[in-house]
C-alpha cells in the first residue's frame, strides 16, 4: 500500500511511514494512491460473510502484502471482537449501533485496530512510541482503552476543558500506566491545533517518536469502512439493497470511511451528514465557500469541530469537484432545542434512547427522506451510548437506560489529568520534561 499527501500527489510513503507519521511534513493527510476495486461477487454475496470475513477482505484489499494475511486476520479478530447491529425501527428506518465496544463509541473500531497495527510494525529495541491525540469527547476514551498496557506506547489525550461528558471525562483519565490526560483550558479546535503544532515540530520530533491517534491517521479510517460493509450485508440478509447512510458528522472522519467504502464498491444511495451548530461543511455544500469558524460547545460535543480535519479527504476523494459532492453527500445543521426534542420523540415513537448525536442523525435522516422520499432503507448511525451523556438526557428517561458493563466502576476511580493553558511552549515544555 502507498500513500500520498493530498497536498502532494507526488509523495509516496509506505502504509507503516503512514501509520506512525501520521501527518505529512507538508500537513496535508494521506489518503491510498489507489483506492481498490472489491470483487463485485464479494458484494453481491456479502450476507455470507461474519463481521471479522468482511473486515478482512476490505482491510486486505487496502493494506496488501504490508501485513501478511494470517497477521492481519489476528489483528482483526483481536480488534473487532465485538457487533455493530442494524436495528429497524419501522419498515424502513433502521439505527447501526456502533457503541458495543469497550469504550461505548464507534471510535472502538480505529482506536483498537490501529493500536494493534502499531503494536505489531513496533519492534523491540524502538524508542518509545508517544501516541498524541485530541478528544472533543469519545476519541479520547476509545484510544485510552485501545492502547491501555500496549508495550512501547505512551499516549497524550488533550482534551477541553468541560466540554466532555462525565462518564467521557472518567474514560479518558482514570487510568494510568501508559495513558496521560491533559484538561486544555479551550476548545477541541485548540486542542486539535497543539497536536497538528507538534507534529510539525522538528526539534520536538527529533526528541520524541510522535505519532497521532486522532482520525487524521490513516489506520483509523480503514477500520471505520467495516461497519458499513457489515451494515450493508445485515440489509441484504433482510432482502434489501438499497440504502442511505447518514452519519452524525463533526470531524468527518466517520462519513469519510463511509465515502472509502463508497469507493471500493460498495453499493449506496447517498450519504447524509448531520451536524450541529457547527456547520462549516453544510455551509459549504450551499455557497461552495469553505469558510471555518471557532467552534460553539453544544450538547453534542463530539461533534464540536469548526474546521473539521477530514474534510480534505472527502475533497480529494471526489476531485475537489463540488457537484460531485453534492451528488452523493447532502447535509442539515441542527441546534441543541432541535437536538433535545429528537430524542424525546425516538423516545416517544420508538422506546429508543439516543445519545444527542445520534438524535441529529435522526433528524438529518428523517429530512432527506422527506426531501428525496423513495424505495430505500434509511439508517442512521448511532455512535455512542446514551449512558455517556447523563446532562443531555431527562431523568426519566436516563434511569431507564441499561448501563453496559464496567460502566458504574468509572465513577469510583481517581482523576488523573494535568491542566494547561493553550499554549503549545507549555504543552511542548510538557511532554519533554515528561518524558
């Protein structure tokens, strides 16, 4: 597997440069210089195929002889040990739960499949690999458990200062060993722009062997093609064939492996992205002007993000070709008023409870099909339990939630996070003398 920088269609690196680079010297992202073809029998018998087969092929296909077949086959089958379900909600409205692992959020699948990758290209002998990563709420936690006692890691989550979830918070700072915290008195733009800083720090990266677990890291776009793989196969099993995903979009590192997956063959419809008040690629989608802004905290905080870093990605995917865009991608903004009511009504009419962001996916996917009505299954994704955002969800409701196992112990266990101001000498100051 090569890559390039979508800022130099010229460079080339090898997927495991890519994997512990992270970011090119030019701050561009690296995207496959070939974005392979599945076997269109593949697809069309894909209901054959389990959870771990699918990731396999799609993981193989992209990866090649970078990791031997029976290697990559341990990886998966460690890493993706857990279910991402279709639910229907009516005859065609269905949820992809995509919060069955450890860490109650979709980001499950990048963190621990590119916590295995780097643990199995690491060799003994290396310099200590410190992992630098910024949460605007569930990244933080699926790479704290992802890499948790990873031998030869060490890993940095900056995170805002409240601007996460309770239960969000206790994932990412209470445990220790290899895993630091660090409360940044800002936004998860700022912590996000200390990160990208570092990376391009000679003195530092001569000092440190950095590397990112944000989803500006390749490894963590490849797994995120699973789930949608595997989606499609549970509709097919249903006698379906013909979907819209839509996705709850902040980064747009989610709905990017989708458009990957879109990419490689797989058959879907359209693609929508829900996002909050932080609507720099709706905006965009309308004007044809890309133009960021600061981000406003909102009860989906995952979703925080004014300049969403995977965006580029998309762009590069379709040719920076905006009618391009706009033939496969539509999106809807939604406010927190907007956001509340949603989950009171999948509460309501379906005895379903979400989590703020999966309630803007349901209000996006409930938009496009009243705009574009037609014979399709609508899913919508859901990306983290609802028992991580207690603030957000009325008593009532909340108390009827079944918490996942391991879920009561958080609260029980100390905080473990280092405050600091934005200020990249600090945060640089931090990590060396640290080290």
């Amino acid at each position: 597997m090569k890559l390039y920088s979508t800022n130099n269609k010229d460079l080339r690196v090898s997927f495991q440069e890519a994997v512990f680079n992270s970011l090119p010297t030019d701050k561009g992202l690296y995207m496959p210089e070939i974005i392979p073809q599945l076997d269109p029998a593949f697809i069309r018998n894909i209901q054959q195929y389990s959870l771990q087969e699918i990731a396999f092929t799609v993981a193989n296909a992209l990866i090649g002889d970078d990791i031997p077949e029976v290697d990559l086959k341990a990886i998966i089958a460690d890493a993706i040990n857990f279910d991402a379900p279709v639910k229907f909600l009516s005859a065609d409205t269905a949820v992809l739960e995509l919060f069955h692992g450890p860490s109650y959020a979709f980001k499950d699948f990048g963190a621990r499949f590119m916590s295995r990758v780097m643990g199995y290209f690491s060799t003994q002998g290396d310099k200590l690999l410190d992992v630098l990563v910024a949460t605007s709420g569930d990244t933080g936690g699926a790479v704290a458990l992802g890499f948790l006692g990873v031998e030869g890691t060490r890993v940095t989550i900056l995170y805002p200062k409240g601007k996460v979830s309770k239960v969000q918070e206790e994932q990412l700072t209470t445990n220790g060993q290899n895993i630091r915290a660090l409360e940044v008195e800002g936004t998860f733009d700022d912590c996000q722009a200390l990160v990208k800083t570092a990376f391009n720090d000679k003195d530092l990266n001569e000092a440190l062997r950095l590397t990112s677990a944000n989803s500006i890291n390749i490894a963590r776009l490849i797994p995120q093609t699973f789930y949608y793989f595997w989606a499609y196969a549970q509709l097919k099993s249903q006698g379906m064939s013909e979907v819209v995903f839509t996705v709850p979009s902040g980064n747009f590192g989610n709905i990017g492996a989708g458009l990957l997956a879109y990419k490689m063959g797989l058959p879907v419809k359209h693609f929508v992205a829900g996002t909050n008040v932080n609507d720099t690629v709706p905006r965009f989608l309308q004007s044809g002007a890309y133009t960021p802004k600061p981000s406003v905290q909102t009860l989906a905080n995952a979703m925080d993000v004014g300049n969403p870093s995977n965006w580029v990605r998309i762009q590069d995917m379709f040719h920076n070709n905006l009618e391009e865009l706009r033939a496969i991608i539509s999106s809807y903004t939604y406010n927190d008023e907007e956001t509340v009511k949603a989950m009171a009504e999948l509460y309501e009419r379906y005895k379903y409870i979400a989590c703020p962001h999966t309630a803007i996916a349901y209000l996006a996917s409930n938009q496009y099909c009243q705009d574009e009505p037609g014979e399709y299954a609508s899913v919508f994704l859901s990306t983290a339990h609802p028992c991580k955002f207690p603030d957000a969800i009325s008593e009532d409701v909340f108390a009827k939630i079944e918490l996942p196992k391991g879920a009561e112990d958080l609260a029980g266990k100390p905080k473990l996070a280092t405050e600091i101001p934005v200020d990249y000498e600090v945060f640089k100051s931090y990590l060396l003398v640290n080290n």
